[in-house]
C-alpha cells in the first residue's frame, strides 16, 4: 500500500522561530516500520514543505495516510480530516501520537477511521495488515493464514455502526521499536537544532516516568508504565548517528544511577565524542554530584531541568517531591559543571505583582536559562479534573503552557498575561549574551517570523 505521514505544521509561538526545531522521530519511525512490512511510505512535513495537502495526495496516491500530532494541533488535525475524506473518501486515516495516546475521546467527532492510543508500534502493523485485508476485499495478505478482526487489535479506537469502540491498551516496552530508518533526517540535517546545538538528532529512550507530579501529561502516557530500553540498544544507536548533538527526549533520563554509570561506561568504550542534551530532576542531579561530572566529562551539555517554584508550599503543591534546597543544589553542581541549566518554571494563577518581581530576582540571581510556563492544567494530566470546571478558556491550542487559561486571583487576565510577558522578556534580554544563543541569527529570525505570516495566510485559503 501507499502511505502517506503527515507532521502538521507548528501551531502556536514555535511556529515563528526555527531556533528550536526537531526532526519527526515519530514519522520517521512509522516509515521504518510500514516500509519494513513491504509497503512504500512517504513523510510530509508540513512545517517544512509547502505543498498544498490535495496536490500531495495526487502525487502519492495514499491508501492509507497516518497525522500525529499534539494538543494544540488537535483543531488542525480535524481540518486535515475534513479535507482529505472530501477529496478522497477512500483513503483510511489513522491518527496517533502523544496526544490521541491519551486524549482519544477528543477525536470522535473527526472524520478520522482509526485512533491510536499507544506509544509503541507493534499493534500499529497489526492495524495495518488489517487495512491492507480489508482492502483485499479480506483476503489476508500474503503468507499470513490468520485473519485479522479489529476487536483483536490492541489500543486501537474503530467505528462499528457509526460509533466509536475503544479496544484496551497494553503496556508495551520502547525496546520493542526498531531503530529508525533517517533518511529523511540525513537529507534535512541542518534545519535541527536546539539553539546553539546543531545539527541535532532526537533519540527515544523510554516511555513514561516513574514520578508522578501531578500537572504531569507525560506520566499517564504507556498506562502509566515506566519502560526504557537497553543501555546497549541506546548507545549503538547514539554510535549511529553522524551528528555532533543528541537530544534524548525521556522525560526523565536521571532515574537509575546504575544504568547511567554503564552510559558513561559504555560512551566511553566506544569512543564516542557527541554532545547531550537531556530532562532531568533536581533532587537526582542534587544528590549525584559524582556523577554529573562524569557526564559533563562525556559531553552532557544542556538539562531542561523542572525547577518549577522557589518556596516549599508552590513545590508541594505540584506534589514535585523536590526541596528548595535541592533546587538550588542542582543549579549549583550544574554551573560548576558547565552543563547549561535550562530551568523550567511555572507563574501560577495566586500570584502578585510582587511575586512576579521576586520570581525574577531569583532566577536573575542565579546561572539558569529559564523557560517560564503557565500553570495549565492540561487535559489527561492527574490534576486536569480538578480544574476542568474553572478554566475560563476550554480552546485546545491555548494548552500550550504559555496562556492563561485560570482566572487570576489578584488581577485581571490581561494584568497577569503582561506581568508573565514582562518577565520573560527581562529573563531572555538578561541572558541574550549567553552561549546558547551564541548561534542565533536575529536578522533570519525576523524575515523567518514574515515568511511563516504568509505561509499561514496561505494555508488559511489552501490547506
Ligand atoms: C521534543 C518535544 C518537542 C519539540 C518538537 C518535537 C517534534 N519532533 O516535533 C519542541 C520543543 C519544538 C516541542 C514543542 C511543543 N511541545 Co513538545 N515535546 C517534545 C517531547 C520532549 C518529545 C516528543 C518527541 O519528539 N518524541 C519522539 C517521538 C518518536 O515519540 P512520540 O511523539 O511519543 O511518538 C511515539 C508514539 O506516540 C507513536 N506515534 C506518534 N505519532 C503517531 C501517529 C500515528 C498515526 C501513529 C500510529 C503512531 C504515532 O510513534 C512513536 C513511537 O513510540 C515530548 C515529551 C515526550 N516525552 O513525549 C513533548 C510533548 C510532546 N510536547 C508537548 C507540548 C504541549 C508542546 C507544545 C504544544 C508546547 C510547549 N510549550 O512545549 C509545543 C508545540 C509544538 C508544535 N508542534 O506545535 C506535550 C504534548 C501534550 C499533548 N497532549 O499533546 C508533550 C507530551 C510534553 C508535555 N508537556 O506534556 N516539543
Ligand atoms: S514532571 Fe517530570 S518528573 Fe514529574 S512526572 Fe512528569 S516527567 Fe516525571
């Protein structure tokens, strides 16, 4: 069969920058797997490639077409399914990804035929080899005697008589997925980086996390089940790659000192000179100064770090399990180190004018890079049901963790929207001379920010 994987264009503020861009690791192993079946794939990244969707399909001529995507692409995504099943009502679209692992109820109402809420692919070829019998008029395919029945496969949602049936999930493992074909990837290298890392490879090590904070979406992600590969299997694959940075999307990659220790071990055997950059917590990086040594000693160089709030009761509010004093542990063995601390923190609807100026102060006092989020109660996280009720703006592509979706406690929207604006600008202006940024072009950024305006005028007449 043909199939055709859509990456959907960026939504929301990284849309407009190409400072922080990734390769689509999750297309590039759907295309592993489909073409390792027999079947010929096609990636459309629609980030980059600016072809209009009916013109695409006309030159792939797809039976099948397979969109991932996040939250805030949901709306876009429904738009896609519209315009394909109006094109052409013959071709299955299967939808998956992060967010539909999770959030698949809030696609019922898309024209879409299949759901995939799993993180691993094993059931994903099933599906397929489903869709390939059916279209043999249920012939299976060739040299398989069983016949597939979509009841049997696991973590799929289908529709039976117009209504949606949600087949179980299973818990599946990341060490079950093949090593992803990059072809593609080899082809675009240079448009991935994250600042001043590039060109930069994404490498997936694990599902999950073993912590449970509870704004958290990634946790619930595999039933809540952490699993990650072998160390073996991630450091050939590393080996792999002719890239001089990787950035290993775990969400947590300091969990097992042991595992970390073979890491370092086994880095070291193989000669392999690579920069890393990775998430992590506070509490382990605080009580593991040994070995972040050793890891800034075999190239770690940058750890988005949940920093999230200075005080003990903001901390266990998001039932983060970290002290202050580990925070700060953590900045301090990091810059020792010269590992950039890319802390992450949150601005939080009870916050005064004042709190905004004292949350400064103390990321300015400190060698951080910070990213700050709003608090968001995002949908298919523990606390969401807690909020769901309050939140005063319900549109999916503000989930994006930079808008105010509760109300303030001690000022308007429009007052907390500005004070969140103002301290990110102070923060960025702050560290504009950082190494980090040390790459970033400002003139190509801002004719980027131009060109992406009119390709999104563009696409807001052909899709
Ligand atoms: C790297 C990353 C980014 C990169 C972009 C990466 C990329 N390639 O596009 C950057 C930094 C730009 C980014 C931006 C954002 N991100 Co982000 N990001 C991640 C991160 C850390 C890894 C994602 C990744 O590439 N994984 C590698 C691929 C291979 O894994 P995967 O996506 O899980 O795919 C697997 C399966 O889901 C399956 N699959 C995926 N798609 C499909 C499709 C089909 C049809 C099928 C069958 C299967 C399938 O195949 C893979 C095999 O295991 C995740 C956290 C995480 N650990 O997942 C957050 C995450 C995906 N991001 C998230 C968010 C919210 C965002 C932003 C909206 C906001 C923000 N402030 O970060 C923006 C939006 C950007 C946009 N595209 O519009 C959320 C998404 C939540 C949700 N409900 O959708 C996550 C889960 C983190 C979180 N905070 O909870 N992100
Ligand atoms: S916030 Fe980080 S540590 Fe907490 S559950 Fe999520 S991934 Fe794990």
């Amino acid at each position: 069969m043909n199939i055709l994987l859509i990456k959907p264009e960026t939504v929301g503020i990284f849309s407009y920058t190409y400072l922080v861009e990734h390769e689509p690791l999750e297309m590039e192993y759907l295309y592993t797997v489909f073409t390792a079946m027999g079947h010929s794939a096609v990636i459309y990244d629609r980030r980059y490639e600016l072809t209009p969707m009916k013109k695409k399909i006309r030159e792939v001529n797809p039976d099948v077409i397979c969109v991932t995507g996040y939250i805030t692409q949901q709306k876009l995504v429904y738009r896609y399914c519209e315009e394909i099943k109006s094109y052409r009502p013959d071709i299955k679209i299967i939808l998956g990804g992060s967010n539909v692992e999770i959030n698949y109820e809030n696609y019922f109402g898309s024209k879409a035929d299949y759901l995939y809420h799993l993180s691993g692919l094993e059931n994903q070829k099933k599906l397929i080899r489903y869709i390939e019998q059916e279209k043999n008029n249920g012939t299976t395919a060739v040299g398989e005697s069983e016949k597939i029945r979509p009841e049997d496969i696991a973590g799929i949602c289908y529709k039976k008589d117009g209504e949606w049936v949600v087949n179980p999930k299973v818990v599946e493992s990341p060490a079950d997925l093949p090593i992803p074909d990059r072809t593609y990837f080899y082809k675009n290298k240079n448009r991935f980086r994250y600042l001043c890392f590039k060109p930069l490879a994404l490498v997936k090590n694990s599902y999950s996390c073993r912590k449970k904070c509870n704004f958290c979406f990634c946790t619930n992600r595999n039933s809540g089940r952490y699993a990650c590969r072998s160390v073996e299997s991630l450091v050939d694959e590393i080996a792999s790659l002719d890239v001089p940075a990787i950035h290993i999307t775990d969400d947590d990659f300091l969990i097992d000192e042991d595992y970390l220790k073979e890491f370092i071990r086994l880095i070291k055997e193989k000669d392999i000179h690579k920069e890393y950059l990775i998430y992590g917590r506070a509490d382990f990086i605080a009580h593991h100064e040994e070995l972040m040594k050793e890891l800034a000693g075999i190239g770690l160089k940058l750890i988005m770090v949940g920093l999230e709030a200075t005080s003990e009761e903001e901390l266990d509010s998001y039932n983060k399990k970290v002290t202050v004093s580990e925070n700060e542990e953590c900045i301090r063995i990091l810059s020792e180190n010269k590992i950039f601390c890319a802390g992450l923190f949150i601005v939080h609807p009870g916050m005064t004018k004042e709190d905004f100026k004292k949350l400064y102060d103390w990321i300015a006092s400190r060698d951080i890079i910070p990213t700050v989020s709003v608090f968001t109660p995002m949908q298919g996280s523990a606390m969401y049901k807690n909020y769901e009720d309050k939140m005063i703006n319900r549109d999916v592509t503000k989930q994006d963790l930079f808008h105010c979706l509760l109300q303030p406690e001690h000022m308007s929207v429009k007052q907390f929207t500005r004070e969140y604006h103002k301290l990110s600008l102070r923060l960025a202006f702050k560290n504009r001379k950082s190494e980090l940024y040390s790459k970033n072009n400002y003139f190509g950024a801002i004719l980027y920010i131009v060109k992406v305006l009119f390709i999104k005028l563009r696409r807001q007449i052909i899709l």
